[in-house]
C-alpha cells in the first residue's frame, strides 16, 4: 500500500501504522479513510494529501 504526505505539514500517513489515535486501524488504505478524517498533526482535509514518492 501506499504512504500518503500532508502537503501542509509532512505528516506522513503509512497504511502499516494507520493512525490508531483517530480509530484508524492498522492495514487500512487511504482510500478507506473517511473523507472527514484529518492530518493528525496540523488538521488538514485528506483532500491536502498526496502520494508520497
């Protein structure tokens, strides 16, 4: 799976890791990340993430 970057801040968001401190589970795919859902770190929208290369 793909890490996903925070153009905003650089969080990086790592599908392995999910973001368990948003009830994002481990394994889970950005693309299965509800589209409320925000950068952790800065509050950002997914809409501000990107493939990170």
């Amino acid at each position: 799976m793909e890490k996903y970057i925070c153009t905003i801040c650089g969080y990086v968001y790592d599908p392995e890791n999910g973001d368990p401190d948003s009830g994002i589970e481990p394994g889970t795919a950005f693309e299965d990340i509800p589209e409320d859902w925000v950068c952790p770190v800065c509050g950002a929208s997914k809409q501000d993430f990107e493939i990170a290369e």
